[in-house]
C-alpha cells in the first residue's frame, strides 16, 4: 500500500494534468492563439520574452535589434501577428518557419545568406549551454522578470528558492541557526547573500554567471550572491540543469545559472514595494528607478534599487517559545543596488557593457542561557564587464570579454552577558575575479544536412581570496583554459527547413597553476522527427576545482568533550581531539553526467517534458562527520575515528603548523591521557556522491472570457547518497533533514487579460528524515498556497504611460514548518529544517509600478 505521503505526490501532480486535458478540446478549436503580455521596453527583450512565452525560436542578428524600441504587447494572439505587431514600423522583415520565426533587415534581406535550415549564417541569439549562437538550450528553464514578479517575488533570491530544482539550503537568508549541523556544514547564513544550489550539490557546484559572464564568490561560502541584482535590470534567468563544464569550466557540476540583464530602457519607471508577515516582524520597503536611453545605433539602462527589511524574531512565533529571546529567526537586512548596462554598434562591430554596485547590511541576534551573540555583517559587491563583438567574415564573429568582479564582507561579532561585552571580535573576506577571453564563432563548411558551426576560443582567469583580522589567510588560482564546440546537422527533414537529427560535441581544458590540469568533454545528441517531439541525450564530465577557503583556510587541532560527537558512556573527564579547518592538498572534484529528455507539444498550447539525470560525484572535498550527534557511533565514520590512540598517535595528530581550540570549557591544562579518541574532521577529497532523479513539467493555456486560462506544474524526484572512503556502506542524503527533500512540486493556475491577471501557487515540499541520532524520526510534508493579482491601468490623461498595482500572499493559509526533533538536548535551535521549509508564516505585499 502506498504511504499517504506518496499518494498525495501523485496527486498533487495528476490534479494539475486532469485540470489541463478538461481544457484540451476546448483549445484544439480556438487555433494558435494565446495570452502574451510582453512589457520589455527593447526590442530584443521583447522578442526573447515573446520567444519564452511562446516556446518557439525567433532567430534575429543582435545587431538589428539593439537600439530599438518595442511596443507594449499584451492580449490574446496568434505567434505569427504577435511578432509582426512587435516589429510593427520598423524596416524589419520576417520569415515564419515551422520552428518559430528567423528576422532580417530589409535592405539586406536579398543579400542575406540563409543556410539550408533557413536559419541565419551568423548573428544568432546565443543560448545559455552552449558557445554557438543559434543552438538550442540544453535542459532546463526560463524566468522572465514578468513571472517573478506576477508570483510576488521580490528578489531573485526567493525566485531561485521557488524552484523545484533548487534546494534552500547553503548560503542563504532564510537559513537559521543550526542548519549547518548537517550537509557539510555549507549551510549557512553569513551576510545575507542568496545562492542558486542546483540539486542540492551546494552552491559551489552550481556556476553562476551574469551575462555569461563570472562574478566574484562570496564570503567563505565561495558561492554567487544573485540577490546583489535588482530584479528590475533583469530580463530573465536561464537555469541549465546539466553539467556544463565542457563550456563554462570549472563549479558547473550541478549546473549553471545565466542572470540576462536588460540591454537598454527608454523612458522612466519608479516602483514601490510594501510587505510584511502577519504573525509579527518582516516589514519590507523597497524602492526602485529605472531610467535609460535608446539611439539608432546603441542604448543605456541604469537601475537604482533600496530596500530595507525588517528582522522576524523567534518570539513572535508561538512555536518558537522555548528559544530565549532575542533571537533572529530572520535577519534585518538594508540594500542599495546600482546596475548601469549599455551597448553601441560602430563601424567595426559592437560593444556591450554592464556594471553592478551593490552594498547590503544585515543584523543577527542570538541569545542562550543569559549570553547574547549579535553579528553584524555589512557587504560590497562590484562588477563590471565589457564585450566586443567584431565581425571577420559574413560566418565568422570574434568576441572579446574582460571582467572584473570583487566582493568584501565585514563581520563583527559581539557577546554580551547582562549587558556587558564579553566578547569582540571582527573579521573580514575579499573575493575577487579577473577573467580575460577570446573566443570567434562561425560557420566551419556546409554538409549535407546543414552548416557544421564551431565556437573556439581561450582565456586566463585569476582567482584571489583574502580571509581573517590581522594575519589574514590569502589564497589564489591562476587559471589557463581553451575551448571548442561543434553543432554537426547529421539528418533533416521538410526539405531541408528544419533538424531531424543533431550532434554537439563541446571539450573544455583547464589547467591549474599548483593544483591540476583537466579536459572536460561533452557530447549531447537531439532527435526531432516532427514539430512535436523532440527527444535529447546527453553526458559529459564536469568538475570544480577546490575553494580557495577550503585550501587555505587555518588547521585548528581542537580539544572538545565526547558528547559533541555523539560519544557516550566514556569516564569523567574524558576528552576527544579533532581536526577541522584547510587542506593544501585537496585536488579537483571530478563528475560524469548523463541526461535523458523528452519534450511533447500533442496540441497548441499544451507543452509536457520529462528528463531523468544522473551525475556521480567523486573525489568530493568533504568534512568526513557529516553528522556530528552520530560521529562516534555511526559505523560510516570509523575510518575518521582511532579510539584509545597511544601517547604517539596524539604526538603526531598534534604536530605541524595548526591552531589549538580548548573547548572543554574548565580552564584546565590539556591532559593527554585523557584523550579516547582522535577524529579526523578537516577538509579532504574523501567522498563520491551518487546522484539522480526526474525533473517533470505540463503546461497548457486556453482562451477564456477575454483572457487566456493557464496552468502549469513542475516537479523534481531527487535521489542522492554519499559514501566516505573506507567506508563499507553509503548514507542517504536526498530526504534527510538539512539536506534536499527527495521531492518538490510546484503548480500554478492563473487568469490573465490585457488589463488584470490573477495566479495561485501550490507548493509542496516532502518530508525530510531526521537521521541526527541514532534513532531515525519521520518527517512530514509542507503544503503551501501562494495568490497573486496585477492591475494594469492607463491613465486618461497625465505624464504617466501606465500604472500597475499587483497584490500577493505568499503562504496564504499560513502553515507553519513541520517540526523535527530536539538533538541531544539541543533546546537553543529552532526545531525544524529552515533549508526546506519557511518558518516565517503568512507574508503579504503590495506594489506600484509607475511608467513614465
């Protein structure tokens, strides 16, 4: 029999499919028309938005794009009027295929060379996955800025947390207080920043790029902030849910995470955000100005960004009673964020730029018997980047990129007892990134079914971490690399229109000055036998070479009493040593993945995909224990524990260069003999992580009373185990506590027209076992509702162009977190998984929007 927790998986998921297929002959009759609402002011924005919405490509040379202009399109359409109506008084021209729609300009259009798949020679929009313009995406999805915000997200953080691929856990502001006693210890809120962690593989195996650009880790975590960008510079975000380091290098095991900023903007638009939890705490503000400009051959965007967050405290939260007070559940935090982008074509090419300015200021408070411990933590974020793109041939385009990034975090850390410091301490992180590329693109010759397209290129990046007060540690990575991509058409079909069977073969060297040398192939393959199928594969090898914290962080040698490693039944007195911190000598992790995917449009409107993936993770740096209340007694950690060791042993764990911890608390003199066990808890490439799992979405819309109905659900079965060297067995990960669930869901219905739009969100997360003892504890599953509406208005008459008001209530029936329970007599942490649920209750929003 099924347990109820499966069943309700089932139904969650098969609700939404029947609610679709009730839509299905209604739909079959009304043609291809569908609900667009496009409000990207550039015309290249417009016809990405237009291209995601519609599922179909456009393909059109950037350069005939830039610097113009689109309408405001919003209503019910066929594809094919939609894009004329965006290209509407331009002197563009279009060419519909059965794949989407390929634009040109209108005096070259008889000069133009079109290849046999009627796609563009060159200038093709270019994808995240893949370093040739025109090739399609590899697994995954897109956000436009539109969705998030019609969900009443409010930053690109909670976006990204929404996802059923995405696990909460890492470096994030909603992880509490005690979640790094599970999933090496990643998990953890330092300054506040927000970290995509694709697959739970922690945040940094999942590459996180602006613009296809890097930018700089963050802290000690060496994870992307993505919430340092406002969510109003953004165009959307493409998440590639495959391994990706045989075209982006190194972090891109889980995958990758490719933030699109808006090119340029005409015009100005202020906005205003209020928000706040209605158990108490969590009042928002948050005001923006975006401003910009267009010309014939270039254009600007510049983007200011405040918002300043209130703190929830474990007091308003009758669940949390027994935790003493103050305590943060949910730091306050304040942001300023500045993003300036721009582009210009001249005679010989063109050139792109963007920057990014972003400082936020967080507090946490936590307080246990008498002694509170309050962290301050302010943080400065910078980047910038420029582009040239300089055409060779009429199928050949070079690109040259130079990056710059820097990220410094300032901590503090002060304990009062009965109001009197007892402690004082600060602490500071530089990260900082300089990418230099080359790279050109093109046509290689044509072959039968097609042009064979090739990307080379090749580039030097440095690597710099500066970490502590006044010895602080200081890592770099000098890294060299090159790469090469071939999209090869094997078979076509319709005459030669359109791809029947396509091979990409991408490969990826890296070297690494004092650590190792690497190649990283990949080979992915795509079977399209008509426009309404269309299966792919792919494997390849990744890999993320070691963290500059984790290679020079400081050894410590630290003297702790048993109990903190679950350790029982030893004499009074009995003491344990540990070693813990950085590891010189760590090498890269290294992946092999492979993916299976199917993509089914039956019916216009309706869109069904399913892909199974399977990555296995070696060599993974690893702090062995990975549960510190089981250490002693769980036999997967035994070949990290020597009981009894001899006056020798203790010599030789105690000799080098490391700090010694006294952390038994009685002032005493370490006392060797009272040592009965050394644990080896440091950093080590001491793990293989077996990873897989299905990642499903349905979708479908109709038209519906003067508006489009739509619905869609998205889901994740993920299972994953890790077993440590030497150790005879392997330990569950996916579906314990503090570590992804083994199944998300998320589910939309909403109404739209041209001038209103209502949606609901069911979110599901599964329950998560409590294996922090011995004795495992069940977990239960967390059910959410989110609602949204948006109300377009145009005024009469005024400087104002349109003015929206949208309204959201996250957590609607305002579940609270299903409990887990209390470690050891643990009484000082909040009892549930703040990785995978939200303790903070109800939260509702308003916001305006006003365009000038």
């Amino acid at each position: 029999m099924k347990s109820f927790s499966a069943l309700r998986r089932e139904l969650l998921l098969g609700a939404t499919i029947i609610a679709s297929g009730l839509c299905l002959n209604a739909e079959a009759q009304t043609g291809k028309s569908r609900h667009y609402d496009i409000q990207e002011p550039s015309l290249d924005a417009a016809l990405r938005s237009l291209g995601t919405q519609s599922g179909r490509e456009i393909m059109v040379p950037s350069d005939l794009v830039a610097g113009r202009s689109a309408p405001r399109l919003e209503g019910n359409f066929e594809f094919e009027d939609a894009v004329k109506r965006l290209i509407r008084g331009t002197d563009l021209i279009v060419e519909f295929t059965s794949e989407g729609a390929l634009i040109r300009g209108r005096e070259e259009a008889a000069n133009e060379e079109v290849n046999q798949n009627g796609r563009l020679a060159s200038s093709e929009i270019l994808v995240t996955g893949s370093r040739i313009r025109g090739v399609r995406s590899s697994s995954g999805v897109t956000i436009n800025r539109q969705e998030m915000l019609k969900a009443g997200q409010s930053n690109l953080g909670e976006a990204l947390r929404a996802l059923p691929q995405n696990y909460g856990g890492g470096q994030n502001p909603t992880v509490a207080f005690g979640a790094n006693v599970m999933g090496n210890g990643a998990n953890q809120n330092m300054n506040g920043a927000s970290a995509a962690n694709l697959r739970g593989l922690g945040p940094d195996a999942t590459l996180t790029l602006l613009n296809g650009h890097r930018l700089s880790y963050g802290n000690i975590a060496q994870s992307v902030d993505i919430s340092a960008i406002p969510l109003s510079a953004v165009s959307r975000v493409e998440v590639m849910t495959d391994g990706g380091s045989a075209i982006y290098g190194s972090d891109a095991v889980a995958g990758v995470v490719n933030v699109i900023l808006q090119p340029d903007y005409s015009g100005l638009s202020l906005s205003s955000r209020l928000s706040t939890t209605t158990e108490g705490g969590g009042f928002q503000q948050q005001y923006g100005i975006v401003t910009g400009s267009r010309w014939s051959a270039g254009g600007f965007m510049v983007t200011y960004d405040y918002g300043d967050d209130k703190p929830v405290y474990a007091a308003s939260r009758p669940y949390l009673s027994y935790l003493d007070a103050p305590y943060t559940l949910l730091p306050g935090q304040t942001h300023h964020s500045v993003v300036l982008t721009g582009h210009q074509n001249f005679g010989l090419g063109s050139l792109k730029l963007d920057g990014i300015y972003n400082r936020r200021e967080q507090e946490t408070l936590f307080t246990y018997a008498g002694r509170t411990s309050r962290s301050d933590a302010d943080t400065d974020t910078y980047a910038t980047s420029a582009q040239l793109e300089l055409p060779l041939s009429e199928a050949w385009q070079a690109t040259l990129l130079g990056s710059y990034s820097r990220e410094k975090t300032n901590s503090r850390q002060r304990d009062f007892v009965a109001g009197v410091v007892a402690y004082d301490g600060r602490v500071s992180s530089i990260n900082r990134v300089i990418v230099g590329e080359v790279g050109i693109s093109g046509n290689l010759v044509e072959l039968p079914a097609g042009a064979l397209k090739a990307a080379f290129g090749g580039g030097w990046r440095g690597n710099q971490f500066r970490y502590g007060s006044s010895s602080p540690v200081i890592g770099e990575q000098n890294v060299v690399y090159g790469y090469g991509e071939l999209e090869i058409p094997v078979l076509n079909r319709n005459g030669g229109a359109d791809d029947l069977l396509s091979l990409n073969l991408a490969g990826r060297y890296e070297r690494y000055r004092g650590i190792d040398e690497i190649f990283t192939p990949k080979v992915s393959a795509a079977l399209q036998p008509n426009d309404a199928i269309r299966l792919s594969a792919s494997w390849g090898r990744s890999f993320k070479a070691p963290t500059l914290y984790q290679l020079n962080a400081v050894s410590y040698r630290n003297l702790l009493p048993p109990f903190v490693y679950g350790g029982a039944g030893f004499p009074a007195g009995s003491t344990i040593l540990t070693s813990s911190g950085g590891n010189a000598n760590l090498t890269p992790e290294r992946a092999t993945s492979w993916q299976l995917g199917a993509d089914w449009k039956p019916l216009s409107g309706l869109n069904l995909s399913i892909s199974y993936f399977d990555i296995r993770y070696k060599d993974r740096v690893t702090t062995p224990i990975a549960s510190r209340a089981t250490g002693m007694t769980n036999p997967a950690y035994q070949p990290f524990i020597t009981l009894n060791p001899t006056s020798a042993q203790i010599a030789s764990f105690l000799a080098g260069d490391h700090q010694f911890y006294n952390g038994v608390g009685t002032g005493a003199a370490f006392d060797p003999s009272t040592v009965v066990a050394l644990i080896n808890d440091a950093y080590l490439n001491a793990a293989r992580q077996d990873i897989s799992g299905l990642d499903a979405t349905v979708s479908f819309s109709r038209p519906l009373q003067g508006g489009t109905l739509s619905t869609t659900a998205s889901a994740t079965w993920l299972k994953s185990s890790q077993r440590i060297d030497g150790a005879d067995q392997s330990v569950k990960i996916a579906g314990t506590a503090f570590n992804p669930a083994g199944f998300r869901a998320r589910a939309s219905l909403g109404w739209s027209s041209e001038s209103v739009s209502v949606n609901g969100y069911l979110n599901y997360t599964d329950g998560v076992d409590d294996v922090r003892t011995d004795a495992v504890i069940k977990g239960r599953s967390m059910t959410t509702i989110d609602v949204s509406s948006e109300i377009n208005l145009a005024p009469a008459s005024g400087l104002a162009n349109r003015v929206t008001l949208r309204l959201s209530a996250q957590n609607l029936l305002n579940q609270l977190p299903p409990p887990i329970s209390d470690v050891s007599g643990i009484v000082y942490l909040p009892n549930y998984d703040s990785t995978n649920y939200s303790g903070i209750g109800r939260i509702v929003s308003a916001a305006l929007t006003v365009d000038f």
